[in-house]
C-alpha cells in the first residue's frame, strides 16, 4: 500500500476524524476559513443516529437518514478522505490510517462512541446493538424474520419465544425502539401474518436500574413507563442482564426469558480510538479527559470532542452522549482554531441544555424543552418538528416526511424488508 502525506505548506493543515454531529459542525465552521481541513470517516456518509431506530421498525429506508459527507463539507478548502484511522502520534503530530499518513497542524478527534456490554461476552456475542445504519437493517432482518419462523412453527410454546423481542437498557434509544416495535405488533404485523395470534407477542423492555429515562424528571419517567405499559410492552425494572444464548437471555435473578431478537441498547463508551492516544488519559467509559477548552493536556492542537471527550478534568461529571453536546463542542473548537491561528487563547466550552425528547409511539412523547415539561400530543409534535430540522438535505426531510405522513395516516410500514437471514 502506498503512504501519503497531507501537509500543505502554506496554510495551517486540520484533520478531522470523524464525521458525526461533532466533526461535521467543526467542518462546516472552518469552510471558508484561512486553513485546509480534511475529515476522514470509514463510512462516506454521515447517519442522523437519532431516527436509527425507524430504520429498526421498517418506518424508513436507510437511505432517508444518511447523507453524503462530500456534500455536507462541501468548500473549496474541505477535504473528504475515505478510511479508518488506525493511530495517531501525538509527538510526530501525524494520523495512520488504512490510506496512509496524515500530517496536522491541529486535530479534531470526533470518532464517538461504541456500544458498551460491560464485559458481557455472551451478549456480546448474541445481542444486536443500533449504533449504525447495519445495526438498524439487521434489528428489522431478526423482528420480521423472527415472525416469518413463528408461522411455520408447529409448537405453541417456541411460536411464542419466536414472536419475543428483549430490548436492553432503559435509556431514550430502549423507550423509543419499544414504543415502535409495539406499533408495528398492533397495526402492521397481524395483516402480514394472519395465520398467527400476534397478540401473543411479546416485546420487554429491561432496565437494570429502578427507572426509565434516567436524565428527566420523576414525572416524565412515570409517564413513558405508563405509556409503554399502556401499549403492550412488558417493563421490568431493575432486571439486569447477566447472560445471553442464541435462544435469549438470563437475568441475574436466575430468570429465563426465551426470545428470537435481543437488542443490547444498555450503555456506550468511547472509540477505542481514545486509546490510542497514550498521552492522553482516559476517564470513564474510556473518555479522553480534556481541559475546559476541549484541548489533550500538553497538546494545545489537539482537540477531543463529543461522545469521546470527558470536558472539564477527572473530578467533573462527563457531559452526556448526546446530539446537542457534540454541536456545541464542534462549534467551539472551529472558533477556538481560528483563534489559535491568530495568536489568541481558545474559549472554555460551557454547554447549555436545550433538553431531551423521547418519542413513544404514535402521537405521543414527553419532551423537556430549556426546563419546560412537555407530554403527549404536544411533545409529540416538538419532537417532530426538531428532528426534521436537524436532519441534513432536503431530500431527506422530504423523504422522511412524506413517509411519516404516509404512515401516520394508513397505520402502514413499507419498509418491511428482510435483506439477510439469519
């Protein structure tokens, strides 16, 4: 294989990787400006990571929540570079990746997040996660091929294991996978399969901890735990999962739940990229613990940010793993670059919560918008109007809202598509 280098000689040169809500907010603040950037991302487009889970349930194509990197960046001095980066040397300020050698004058590590199983390797190995777009395909490959087993199915009691979603973890991701899968049970799956007694799916919802939605307030928890009660999901609070096999879980009560699909949505931690940055050190969940200013100690050019960055030093509580703490952080890093270029001192990053939206189910969310409660109806439509806001292109806003019309009206889901057996 044949190395390259990227330096240019005139401008100061930055490097990118990533492209998530971080790295690209840090892109599109640069564009135009007196540098060179290039991003690098394994995957030439970027996923709006929040509505990964209406791929899950068939309420929308993949290709309605990806987008082009090329066309996000686009900008005379922004770069693409297709590749997985494999290190980086502080010392030497040079990135390796499967294309070969990178140089930088600064460096943005916007890499995010992985799934973390806390050591689980059963599970591991067994459960699906829905971290990317594969991950959404293979959850509505393992539901809807889960179904397709039951109807031929001779026995009552594996029919029933069969017709057994388990979804792991608590979190917005958990409530809002189960309140899509028991629409897709209540409307969709009795007219595709009306050989089977679809009542008797079961869809559960296991939390380790004694409440959902951990980071709302009591009354909102209390809500989205009623309405999914009220939809047919089974909620079992504090059920940690302790073992998993091909044909379901274990809980550490000793409790067997025999289930077809198991989706792990527990708990994340940094790209093991954190790791290989052996100056820098990692705080939890293996988050690179930066200064206030989102800098590696030592390393004034070398920028950490969203799902991977611990701001503001060991003793402080770690920023969310979220949309708007990745923007803002973006945001602030292009600023404090250009300040850096011009011999000023970057900002210390400050975040200010908009809020957290979780959707449930058709028409209804509980939503906290800059510390005003919102349930039902109402938070429904803030979730809706937020998420087509922040979606990248106008194709496809247009494509998820001609969709979500189509779905909302005729109680349908065409995305019903197995693309590989398991």
């Amino acid at each position: 294989m044949k190395n390259t280098t990227i330096a240019p000689s005139t401008r100061p040169h930055v490097i990118i990787v990533g492209a998530g809500f971080a790295g690209l907010r840090v892109a599109r603040g640069l564009r135009g400006a007196p540098v060179d950037v290039t991003v690098i991302d394994k995957h030439n487009y970027h996923t709006f990571i929040p509505l990964l889970y209406q791929v899950a349930t068939a309420g929308l194509e993949p290709e309605a929540i990806a987008h082009p990197v090329r066309r996000i960046v686009a900008a005379p001095n922004v770069r693409f570079r297709l590749a997985s980066v494999t290190g980086v040397d502080l010392q030497q300020r040079r990135v390796t990746t499967d294309a070969g050698d990178f140089a930088y004058d600064y460096l943005v590590l916007a890499a995010g997040s992985v799934t973390n199983f806390f050591g689980l390797e059963s599970v591991a190995e067994q459960a699906t996660t829905l971290r990317e777009l594969d991950d959404a395909e293979t959850v509505r490959d393992r539901v809807l091929s889960s179904f397709e087993a039951a109807a031929a199915e001779k026995s009552p009691a594996r029919r029933r294991a069969l017709m057994t979603t388990v979804l792991v973890g608590g979190g917005p991701t958990g409530v809002e996978l189960a309140g899509a899968l028991a629409e897709l049970r209540r409307h969709v799956l009795p007219r595709d399969f009306p050989e089977l007694d679809v009542s008797q799916a079961r869809i559960l919802l296991l939390e380790a901890s004694d409440r959902l939605l951990e980071a709302m307030p009591q009354r909102m928890q209390r809500k989205a735990f009623e309405k999914l009660r009220s939809m047919g999901v089974e909620v079992q609070l504090g059920a940690r999962v302790t073992d998993a096999d091909e044909r379901g879980v274990t809980l550490s009560d000793g409790e067997r739940i025999d289930a077809a699909a198991i989706v792990w949505v527990a708990g994340l931690r940094a790209s093991p990229l954190a790791h290989a940055l052996s100056d820098a050190p990692l705080g939890a969940a293996g988050r690179v613990i930066v200064s206030r200013s989102l800098n590696v100690p030592d390393h004034p050019e070398v920028f950490v940010i969203g799902d991977m960055a611990h701001a503001g030093g060991r003793d402080n509580p770690p920023h969310p793993m979220v949309a708007p703490v990745a923007i803002q952080q973006g945001g602030l890093v292009a600023e404090s670059i250009l300040r850096q270029t011009q011999g000023k001192k970057p900002r210390a990053f400050h975040y200010k919560d908009p809020g957290t939206m979780v959707t449930i189910g058709r028409s209804s969310a509980v939503a906290r918008v800059y510390g005003v409660p919102f349930t039902g109806f109402v938070a429904w439509l803030l979730w809706l109007t937020v998420h087509i806001v922040w979606l990248i292109g106008f194709r496809n806003r247009a494509l998820v809202l001609v969709n979500w019309a189509w779905n909302y009206f005729t109680y349908e889901r065409g995305v019903r598509l197995i693309r590989r057996r398991r």
